[in-house]
C-alpha cells in the first residue's frame, strides 16, 4: 500500500509508530527488573509481543523495508520467548533495547526523509544468535494431553502455549460461562477477568450468541490450582456458571499420549483428543481483558492526534484575538469616559460577554496543549536504565505526580534539560556499588523524580541519594579553570553558582556522556528560557536536590504593565505575589544589599533603572516607590519601579536567538496598540539578585 | 443503500488506510471497531455486508471474533476476511478452519483488498 500513503497517513504513521516503541521500552524495563526473580509475566509478555507485531505489520504496510525486515525479526525473539522457547536473560533484554533504539532512530529518520535508512544486520545477526539452539519439544508434550480439539481450535499459537504450560505446572483447567448484558458487557467481563486472574491464569475468552436477547454469552478459559466449587464461591454470582475442563490429576499426572488422537487431528498441526474429560468448548483466548486494556482501547478510538503546530497556530490567533479584544476594552473605557449613555452601557455589556468567551475559548485551547509530564518521565526510564547499565551502577527511579500536566512545549523543550541532570546524577552523584556499601548505603541508589502543581507553576524535583556536591572539588576545578582566583573564598551559594557557569565541569575523564560538551550553564539557560528557575541544593554523601520551577504555560499571560524612568515592562502576573507602595525612607542596606522590612521578613530589592543601567536620577528625586514583590518557589524579591500601570493580557514572543545572551528579558509582548514592550525574566532576576549580582553590566 | 463493511483493527493507522483503499472503490458505509468488544457490540445493531478483521487485537482475538460470527446464524452469511502477518501461518489456517472467506497477509496491496471486496460485495 506504500504506493498510495498520503503525507497524512505517515504522519499518522510516525506517530503511531513512536507511541508503540515508547511503550515497548516500559514494558521491557519492567520485564527486564523481573529477570531477578524469574521469568517474566505471560500478560508482559504478550503485550511487548502484540506491539512488536502490530509494529511489524504498520511499517510492512508503508513499505519501509529496513523498519520491518528488522521488527519482523524482533518479532521472531519475542514470539519465541512468549512461547518459552529461549529462555528470558538479561543479555536477551540488551539485544531488544538495542533493536528499540535502533527502530526509534530509524522511525525519526523517515520523518525527516522517507528515503532514509542504515544498515541494520548487525541486530539482525545479534537475533539470530538468540534464536539458535531453539529445539522446541512443545507439540510432542502438546500431543501427550488429553485435551478437547474443540478448545484447541480458536486458540492461537501462544494461547496453546499458555494451556500447555498450565498443564505442565499441574493446574486445573476451568470454564467460566456467563451471559452479560450487550450495554455493559466489557466493564462485566473486566470485573470477571479480574477475580479470575486473582486466583490463576485466564487463558482464553470466547464469546458466544446468548439465548436471551441483548445479552452476549462468554465462556473463559481459566488455569488454576483451586476447585470448580472454590471458584464458583469467589465469583459470588448465580449467573456464571464454572466447570471443569480437565482436573490437574488426570492431565498431568498420567501424561499419557492420547491413542484416539490422530484420528480428530484437525487442521491444527497439535494432535489432541477428547478424553474423560466431558466438557468440550472451543476456548481461544485473550490474556488482556483487563480494566486497564479496555481503558487504553477506549482511548485509542476518542483520541485525536494533532500537530503541534496547528495548536500554535491556534494559540497565536486566540492571542490576537485577546488584543483585539483589549483594543475594544479601552475603547469602551474612552467611550465611558465621555459620558454614560445607553449606547455605551450596551457597549460594555456586550464587551463583557466577549471577555468571558474569549476567556473560555483561551482556557479551552489552553487545556488542549496540556500534556502529562508522564510524556516525560518516561523518557527519563530509559534513560535510568541505560545509563546506569553504561556506567555500571544499580539506580531506582522513584517517580511521582507523573499526572502533572505542562504545556506540550514546555514538556518537549524539557527534554534535554532533564535528560543532562539525570545524567549528572547517576555520572557524578551515584556511587559506585562498592563505594555505597563501604558508606553504609544501599546497594541500589535512588533518584526521585517528582512533579507537582503549585498554583501557576509546576515544580520539577530531581533528588539523589549519592554522594552529594563537594564543594572542596568545585572549588578545585574552579580554580584550574580559571574561574576563581586560588585564594578566593566561596560560600556554599557560590559553589552552586559555579555550576552553572559555562565550560564548567567536574568530571576527571571525559566520559561518552560528559563528552557532549553540554554543561549546567545550558541546563540552565534552557531553563531560563522556559521563564522557569533552576536551584540546587546538595550535602555531602547525603545527596543533591535539584528542583525546577515553570510556568504552566507560556503563550498568553496576563501582564502586569509598569513603567522605570520612561520606559515600559510587563512582569508576568503570576509570579506577582503583591504590590506595595513604600516610602524610599524604609529601605535599608544590609551588606550592600538593598532590602525593606516586609510582615517581619527581609524582602531583597532589585532596582530595575540600576539592573539595566537607566540612569539613577529617578531613584534620589522620588520620595515613594512602587515595589512589585514577586516570587518563585520559596523565593521573593521585591523588584522597584516609578509606576504601576495596570493589567493586562499580552502574548510573549521570543527575542529571537540573536537577543538571547540579553539577561533580565524573557521575551517581547505586543500591548494590542501597536506598541512593543519587553517582558521581565522574574527567575532569572531573582537568580542574580539572591546570588548578589545587582547590575548586569559591569 | 450503500453497503456496510466492518472494520476490526486496533490500530488507528491500518483502519485508516484499509478506509481510504476501500472508499477508492466506490460508495461503501465503513464501520470502524477499535477491538473486539466494539465489533460484538456492532454486530447486532448494524446490518453488516462485511466484516474485515485483524487477528491480533487485545481484547479477544480476530479467531474469537470469527468463530462467533460463524457460529451464529445471524452473521453465519455475512463474508468475512481475516488480517495476518506474514510467519503467523497458523493462526491464519485456524481462521479458514474457523469460516473465514479469505484471508489478507500483511502488507497486502490495495488492489489486493480491493479485488476480494469487489468479489464478495458485487
């Protein structure tokens, strides 16, 4: 069908595809965690099968060769593993993140251009060695049951492997029948399935007409160590019928090849027999009839997958839209001014209305944009597990408030950041195993990613329990580098502001991942341009806390307008805490600093004409002054204008990469009048002021 | 009255794509199943002239699917073709076994799909 793919349907395609490897990833870090304690779960299983092979069939449908030649060998592994011919090992878990990887580069590679491709025999040959020395004895064992060739028939491949080896583990084999109701059958079923796996395995899950109308007849194959009657008290209800398909007692203990067998062979290559069994039902099967499969099912068909930058465009006409509406808003203020008649009452009245739909439809596409940070984190467990394997180190990742949502931009441009801080951990703050366990630590280390909600803003938290920052080797490189001078002395403060600084790095050897030439100072950088703020907190063989504060979204803020020595600013509202007025008489000085006495707490002050170097004039002549406390995290600062103008909706725009080094500006917001302001980078001010830097141009 | 195909696939993409080839041909109602579940609930509701679908979906499987169309005298007519891929020979024969018309191997070509719905539904 390659022929006739629309442009349409590879993007569906790509992001298709992308959605299945993510997943494939989850599920292979989870079944790579239970290799310890044994074989993983058939459910896994089958589920990284299922996408392996519904990811094998999209990529042959678009004719990317090199995509599915590979997953269809991926495809082979895995289906030999869920049939329990290879046997599960961490080196088998290697090869097929490696497949993963190398599947995701090449997925990315056909976005940019359908003709990409590389080689990919070396995973190929890597695949093949796993599948040698597979000498399956599971269609002799299969012959030797007596099992009803009814049953056998709607089973799929792995659905007989699955009944084989609940016979081989000695199970008893049960059938559940109940007739549901059309309406609700799936959250019945779902219930069902779930007392059933409780107590065994569900193998198979065959629907059937029911003699009553509406009503849809199901009958589950189940494998399990307890009685009809025991099962039967468990479901609690007179409706579902259990019986039993073969008791452990004669299927596994006598094993004994069935003579009639040949005879009712079927078309299904697994010689099998009626015995004393009495029952006979064709039972296929579905592992997955959980809450859970249903849930994510639904999804797929009430999702819509949009391009990000249709949603900007969106955003950007809903922007412009609120500045006309601003325009007819001080318009009407104008009219009202010159005199209430019933025309301007009408006027208001009507631009009233148009605030609060505009208001909604904003918050509509807002929320549109909105995004989990799951999106995220789940990235960041790839990255845990690869980089801890690289560097030889056991990590955790303890993960909370994955449900935060973000503004998908945010979440894509966080990416990177993130990706370097948690690489930073497990390369400088982990310890080795031998060196955690001579501290008294555990074996494992442990780095939490935490997201969370405080009104506004989301805060990100990444903590590690390693060996935490030591400010003696900052101090060290700071000086080899040629940051500080020898003798300087730094306070914990500064050693974090090293950090950050660029070229900065702490590490003996140029590992592969340091090597990237990415330091803290972009970290930060980027973070900064997502007008959010980066702090750090360390202490020494106890661990470093790094958290990161944001904004939930960026595209249309309400502003609050000020104005220092005849210039215009907008300081985004929702870092504004309040406003005060204050006699210039109240600020004092403590150790060069300039701060006022706020409810009994010190509040720094950051004289906005000195920072950018507007001419001190306006700071001897006026008596009071406007101070905009604004805060950020546990932080405030009180930043010193000349005048409060108001409020006011505006959309930010960016300064563009060749304004970027400008500090102090997040961005550029047009007022709706043809009249252009710059936007105050609240964290990034605050960041110099609470570290003491009060002018940028020195 | 334009005729009405069933599609049961998991996959948003291969509907999409098994739509579009089957709207080339001509005037067809196309009625989308996200899983198994949905194509049961469907069945009765709609008079279906058709019923396309995959093996591999995760609530019950396409044999499932078959085995209950085939044995219920109300669907026991409608054709029905099942979707494999390519190594999952098996499955595939169980589906014949089962009732079903014909079978599609992925990747198949649209003249492929297109020629078994002319065959079946003219």
């Amino acid at each position: 069908m390659a022929d006739q793919t629309s442009s349409r349907a590879i993007k569906d395609f790509l992001g298709e595809a992308e959605e299945i490897l993510e997943k494939l990833n989850l599920d292979l870090v989870t079944l790579g965690d239970g290799i310890e304690s044994g074989e993983g779960s058939p459910d896994l299983l089958n589920s990284i099968f299922r996408g392996a092979h519904s990811f094998k069939g999209l990529s042959g449908m678009f004719g990317f060769d090199d995509i599915s030649e590979l997953s269809h060998h991926m495809e082979n592994l895995l289906d030999s593993l869920r049939l329990g011919k290879v046997p599960l090992s961490a080196a088998l878990i290697e090869t097929l993140f490696e497949v993963l990887e190398v599947l995701t580069r090449l997925v990315h590679g056909k976005g940019e251009s359908e003709d990409f491709t590389f080689d990919v025999t070396p995973q190929i040959d890597q695949i093949n060695r796993h599948l040698k020395g597979d000498g399956s004895d599971r269609d002799r064992l299969l012959a030797s049951y007596r099992i009803d060739p009814d049953i056998l028939k709607v089973l799929t491949e792995y659905e007989e492997h699955r009944l084989l080896d609940n016979i081989k583990k000695g199970r008893n084999l049960l059938r559940v029948k109940a007739n549901l109701s059309l309406a609700t059958f799936d959250q019945e079923l779902a219930a069902i399935t779930e007392l059933l796996k409780k107590e065994g395995e569900v193998i198979s899950t065959l629907p059937s007409a029911g003699d009553i109308p509406d009503h849809i007849g199901f009958q589950l194959l189940v494998g399990t160590t307890i009685s009809p009657a025991q099962l039967a008290a468990q479901l609690q209800d007179d409706n579902i019928v259990v019986d039993s398909l073969a008791a452990s007692a004669h299927a596994a203990s006598t094993g004994r090849p069935g003579t009639t067998a040949s005879a009712v062979a079927t078309a299904v290559s697994a010689p099998a027999v009626s015995g004393e069994v009495s029952a006979s039902a064709a039972e296929p099967a579905r592992i997955e009839a959980s809450e859970e499969a249903a849930a994510s099912l639904r999804s797929i068909s009430r999702t819509v997958r949009v391009d990000i930058d249709k949603l900007d465009a969106l955003m950007n006409i809903v922007g412009e839209l609120v500045l006309s509406k601003g325009a007819i808003v001080s318009l009407t203020e104008r009219f009202k001014n010159e005199g209430q008649n019933e025309l301007t009452m009408e006027l208001q009245k009507a631009t009233r209305v148009l605030e609060r739909r505009l208001e909604d439809l904003q918050k509509g596409v807002m929320e549109v944009r909105m995004v989990p940070v799951a999106q995220l984190f789940d990235k960041m467990v790839r990255i845990v597990r690869r980089v801890s394997s690289e560097r030889g180190k056991k990590v955790t990742l303890d993960i909370r408030g994955a449900d935060t949502e973000l503004d998908k931009l945010i979440v894509e441009d966080l990416s990177d950041p993130l990706m370097h801080i948690i690489r930073n951990s497990i390369d400088h703050g982990i310890e080795a195993v031998e060196e955690r366990l001579a501290a008294g630590k555990s074996e494992k280390g442990t780095i939490c990613l935490w997201a969370s909600q405080k009104g506004n803003h989301v805060v990100l938290e990444v903590h590690d329990d390693g060996r935490g920052i030591d400010p003696e080797r900052v101090r060290r490189k700071a000086v080899e580098q040629g940051l500080i001078t020898k003798d300087a002395e730094i306070s914990q403060e500064d050693v974090y502001n090293l950090i950050f600084r660029p070229g900065f790095s702490t590490s003996e050897a140029v590992t592969e991942l340091s090597g990237r030439g990415v330091g803290m100072d972009v970290v930060k950088n980027n973070i900064s341009a997502l007008s959010g703020m980066i702090e750090i907190d360390s202490k020494v063989a106890i661990g470093t806390s790094i958290s990161i504060t944001l904004p939930i979204t960026l595209a249309i803020i309400k502003a609050l307008i000020v104005s220092v020595s005849g210039r215009t600013y907008a300081i985004p509202i929702n870092s504004v805490l309040e406003t005060l007025m204050v006699d210039a008489g109240t600020i004092h000085t403590i150790e060069r600093r300039e701060v006022i006495e706020l409810r009994e707490t010190t509040l720094p002050l950051l004289r906005i004409a000195d920072a950018f170097g507007l001419g001190a004039e306006t700071k001897a002549a006026n008596q009071r002054l406007f101070v905009v406390v604004v805060g950020l995290a546990e932080k405030k600062m009180g930043v010193v204008v000349d005048e409060l103008l108001g409020q006011q909706d505006v959309v930010i725009k960016s300064l563009g990469s060749t304004l970027a080094f400008v500090r102090g500006i997040s961005g550029a917001a047009d007022l709706g009048n043809q009249k252009t302001i710059l936007v105050l980078d609240v964290g990034g001010l605050m960041g110099e002021v609470l570290r003491g830097e009060s002018s940028f141009y020195v | 009255m334009a005729k009405k195909i069933l599609i049961a696939e998991d996959s948003a993409t291969m509907r999409y794509l098994i739509m579009s080839t089957i709207s080339a041909l001509g005037n067809y109602e196309i009625i989308e199943a996200a899983n198994g579940f949905e194509a049961l609930r469907i069945l009765p509701r709609e008079k279906v002239d058709l019923v396309i679908t995959d093996i591999n979906m995760p609530d019950i499987n396409g044999l499932e699917l078959v085995s209950f169309i085939k044995s219920n005298p109300n669907y026991k007519s409608t054709p029905l073709f099942i979707i494999s891929t390519e190594g999952s020979e098996r499955d595939r024969e169980k589906g014949i076994q089962l009732g079903a018309d014909a079978y599609l191997v992925k990747p198949f070509s649209p003249e492929e799909l297109q020629t078994l719905v002319k065959r079946f539904l003219t």
